[in-house]
C-alpha cells in the first residue's frame, strides 16, 4: 500500500486535517464507553491466548495526553501510578510504558491524560512473497532505478553484508555502500545517530530490502525494484520477528527526526498485527497516529495491508492509504 505524501496539500488542506486530528479522543471508537481506556485493553488483560499481562502484574501501555507531554508528564505518572517509562513520543503527544493492571483506571484519570491503549505487537507479514507478485520486473519495465532516493526499511534489520545489499556497483574496490544508516530501536536504541552497524538475525527485514532495493548480485535474475537506491535500516522488530508498539513508534518517529540528515523520501513497513489489536482496530491507535505524522512531514509510506487477518481487512494508516 502506498500512502501519498501531504506535502502537495494546500494550506486549507492541513488546517482541515488539523481539525480532523484535534481531540480526537472524543469520537474515537476504539473507546466505545467513553472511560479513556481502549477497550481491547481490558480484552489483552483478560485474554487466555497470549500473555499481555508479564509476571509482575504489568501491562505495556501507551498513554496519549491532550498536550505535548513533558519530563514532568512521565514524572507524574512514575510516581503517581508506579509508571515505568520506555519512550516520549512529541511527534503524536504520547508516552509508552508499563503499569500495573490494578492501576489503569488511576492512570485514565490523570491531569492532562486522555486516552490509555493497550501497547499491542507487530511481527513479520508476507514473508513468504513468490516472484509470481511480478515485483521483480518493475525496474526492467520503467527504466528507473532510485538514483538518488533513500528508503528506510522499518523492520527486523538489514544485512548489509549480502552481495546484493553491500553496496551500488558490485564493486568491492569502491566505497559506495547501499545501507548509509542504521538504527536499533530493540538493542541498541540509545546511538541515535544512525552509526550501529547494521544486522538482521531474522532476514525478514533484508528480504524487504532486496525487493526494494537490491542489486540482484551476484546472478542479477532478480534486482530490486529500485537497484540504485540507497538504504536506511531501521530495526523495530527482534529476530524472532515481532515488536511491540512502542518499539515500532520509536523507529518511525528516528525516521521522521533523520529524515533530513539521510534524505529519507520513502519508509517500507511489512507489519501485521495479531491478537487483540485486531479486534478493536481504530485510525487512532497511537501507530496509526504516527504513520499519519510521518506522512506528514513529507515521508511516503508503502505498508503491509491485508496480508494478515482474522475477521477483516485493517489498514494500518486509516484515511491516508
């Protein structure tokens, strides 16, 4: 799926947007009763399939406020609820974290607090594409190549290692690596500055690379769909395959905040959901708000839609596709 870039949008445009997104929490239905707790989060605590709630009695949540949060924000509900906090998000006004079960209705009703979601998994989807997709084609039928475009692969790594992702030309004796960034949200997310040597212990995160952007190196039967293009891995996923929501967001909001520094114009997510996400779904939810934000400020995204369902067809950024 592609979602378009807004950047074109006239000035009017956005204001509408704007008005769409201001106090979203009022009409939202992912909170049907109206209490600021996403339903599916007392079906995760309460589910028997997956274990959302850990051993301690806590559950990973997103906390959505009506203002751009603060230090004094994640201060307050450290020691107003026993809060453990992972991540600030500025980009959609919310803080990721965990608490304990018995205390998410004292966390709803915090100043400023409009909105607890339940911080939901994503793992790997259509990991087993075929070339019968015909993606393989696209750059032999258009001509074009990614000179000059950076993609940020938003998944389990990259292995920058692999003859058809090392490099542009093949060539070993030039310096001209594909993969110019790297980012680890799950085991190193404290290197902000894109300098992590990238990896990928799934080879879900590479195969998406190499659809995209892959050389076809060393028999060239099958090139990316953009040979030339450079790469910015972005590892939001473990090498088993999944991650958790906050993990994701804080990949997608690096993406946003290097998106000058490495020339990001385009974001690949091939992530589904499972479990309770799915059965409440709502353009909302805290990911859904950050894909728009990307797109916002001017990164197209291509996401993974309908891949993976159980009762129907979700897309992960609403409105935008």
């Amino acid at each position: 799926v592609l979602v378009s870039d807004v950047s074109s949008q006239s000035p009017a445009q956005l204001d509408s947007q704007s008005q769409i997104d201001e106090n979203w929490w009022d009409n939202t239905s992912m909170d049907k009763n109206k209490d600021g707790i996403q339903d599916n989060l007392w079906l995760a605590v309460d589910s028997k399939k997956y274990d959302w709630v850990d051993e301690h009695g806590r559950i990973g949540v997103i906390v959505d406020f009506d203002h751009t949060p603060t230090s004094y924000d994640a201060k307050m509900l450290s020691v107003r609820v026993d809060f453990v906090h992972f991540h600030t998000y500025h980009l959609i006004d919310s803080i990721a974290g965990s608490v304990l079960v018995e205390d998410i209705v004292n966390l709803s009703k915090l100043p400023g607090v409009v909105m607890v979601e339940l911080d939901g998994i994503l793992q790997v989807s259509n990991s087993d594409v075929k070339d019968v997709h015909g993606v393989w084609g696209i750059y032999e039928e258009t001509g074009y190549d990614g000179t000059g475009s950076v993609v940020a692969i938003i998944d389990t790594g990259i292995d920058d290692e692999h003859v058809g992702l090392d490099d542009l030309d093949d060539d070993n004796s030039t310096d001209d690596p594909k993969v110019i960034a790297f980012f680890d949200a799950i085991n190193n997310a404290s290197v902000t500055d894109g300098s992590t040597e990238p990896y990928d212990g799934n080879g879900h995160g590479s195969h998406c690379a190499g659809t995209t952007a892959g050389t076809g190196a060393p028999t060239y039967e099958h090139t990316g769909m953009a040979p030339q293009a450079q790469l910015v891995g972005v590892k939001v996923l473990s090498d088993s395959g999944s991650g958790s929501f906050a993990q994701v967001m804080l990949g997608m909001e690096w993406t946003v905040e290097k998106r000058h520094e490495f020339n990001i114009r385009v974001a690949s997510m091939s992530l589904g959901g499972f479990g309770a996400i799915e059965w409440t779904s709502d353009e909302e939810e805290s990911v859904n708000r950050m894909a728009n934000e990307m797109v916002r400020n001017g990164i197209a995204l291509f996401i993974a839609a309908g891949t993976v369902s159980y009762t129907h067809l979700t897309l992960p950024t609403s409105d935008l596709v």
